[in-house]
C-alpha cells in the first residue's frame, strides 16, 4: 500500500440547483519520502485536494488513505485528531502571532502535539536560530515563512502540506524556501507535498502530479529532480 492513496475521489459543492464538482473521480498515490508538486491552473481543484487531504474538508466519495489509515471516514473528533497529530500546514500567508517571538511560534507546535521537536533546534534547521527573540514584524517574508515552516515541521507531522508557499515572496526567497523544503525532505525522509500553478516546480520533484478541471490529467515520476537552487521561472 502507499503512503497517500487517492482513489476516485469527489467532491461536489451544492450551489442552489446546481451542484459543481470541484474534484471529479480523482486517483493517485505517493510513496512515503517523496517530495511531490501538485500543479494545475486556477480552479483545477488542487486547493480542494489539499484539504481533503489534510483533513480540512470531506469528499463526497471515494477514499483517501494516510499511512494504511482511511481518513474519508473519519468522524470530526478523528479528524481534529488528525490534524493536529499527523499534518503540517504551510500557506502561502505566513499566519503567525504577531506579539510571540518566533520561537514561541513555533512552540504553539508543543501545546497540541504529543512527540513535538525542540523549538530552537526546528529553527536553526531552516537557518533561522539566531532571529528566535525576534517577532514576526522584525522579520522578512522570506524569514516569516522559515518561521511557519518551522513551526509545522515541529509537531513532527507525517505529511507536510504547502499550499502555494512562495506565492508571496520575491523570485530569490522563494527560490530559497523550495530549497529548504527539498532539503528538509531529503534530510528528514518526511513527505512533503507543494501544490503551485508554477510548471517550473516540477523539475524538482520526485512525483508530479498535473491536476486539470477536478482530475488527474497525467503524473509522472522525475528519476533525477533537480535542484531546487537551480530552478528559473
């Protein structure tokens, strides 16, 4: 079995009399370690995966599994569970507490996590250790995101979810946080999924998977990605 397996998977929206598939039959799976990018244009219903995937909305049918566990079935208390426990959140807004320094940021990982990584260890690892004193407001983009990735690799999550994580950042800084989010996934064997609309991203994955109107319109296997440091969109 996969680590993640998707297997024709819907979801529909109800509007009125109408209903809208956001996601419509879609199957795929990823191997435990990968570091794979979801792609597709706006409205091909990769925010929708995200969230199911995360745990963050239910389909309408299908199943999804995370490590042998279904969580399509999963009642709201499970769920919450679920996401707090196994899941990683990275958003393309940063979303931190703007009066806690960046260490106790990313210690809010150690109120609601029962094995969470040591603060200050989580932040030197994405280069960050010596701005732990500082707030969000004293800090770059580029260095708040550092901040809330490392707050989601803290709770040690099985699977670390990006949703467009460079989408507010200049070309250079983003460059960088792919960086650090392929090495993280190299050097830690955590998978870490990033969905983007950027085609440029693919080059650096191991899996990819190219998401048009609620499907899967192909995915493919990179048998040598790149380096992040070398990508130019």
């Amino acid at each position: 079995m996969a680590f993640v397996e998707f297997r024709e998977v819907s979801k529909v929206y109800r509007m009125g009399e109408v209903e809208v598939a956001a996601v419509d039959g879609m199957s795929f799976e990823i191997e435990r370690g990968e570091f794979v990018v979801v792609v597709g244009p706006s409205g091909a219903g990769k925010t929708t995966l995200l969230n199911m995937l995360g745990g963050m909305d239910g389909c309408t049918s299908g199943s999804i599994t995370l490590d042998g566990r279904e969580i399509s079935g999963m009642d709201e208390r499970a769920l919450t569970q679920y996401r707090r426990l196994d899941i990683g959140f990275v958003f393309q807004f940063y979303n931190l507490v703007q009066n806690l320094t960046a260490r106790e940021n990313v210690e809010l990982a150690s109120q609601i996590c029962p094995e969470p990584l040591d603060a200050d260890e989580v932040l030197a690892q994405v280069g960050l250790g010596h701005r732990a004193d500082n707030f969000p407001g004293q800090l770059s983009g580029g260095e708040q995101q550092r901040v809330a990735i490392a707050r989601a690799l803290a709770k040690n999550p099985k699977l670390l979810l990006c949703d467009e994580p460079t989408g507010a950042l200049d070309y250079q800084t983003g460059k960088a946080i792919l960086a650090l989010l392929q090495d993280t996934c190299r050097a830690t064997g955590r998978t870490v999924v990033v969905i983007t609309h950027n085609s440029a991203f693919t080059a650096i994955a191991d899996r990819v998977i190219h998401v048009r109107e609620g499907r899967v319109a192909a995915m493919e296997v990179n048998a040598h990605p790149a380096s992040a440091e070398t990508l130019e969109w």
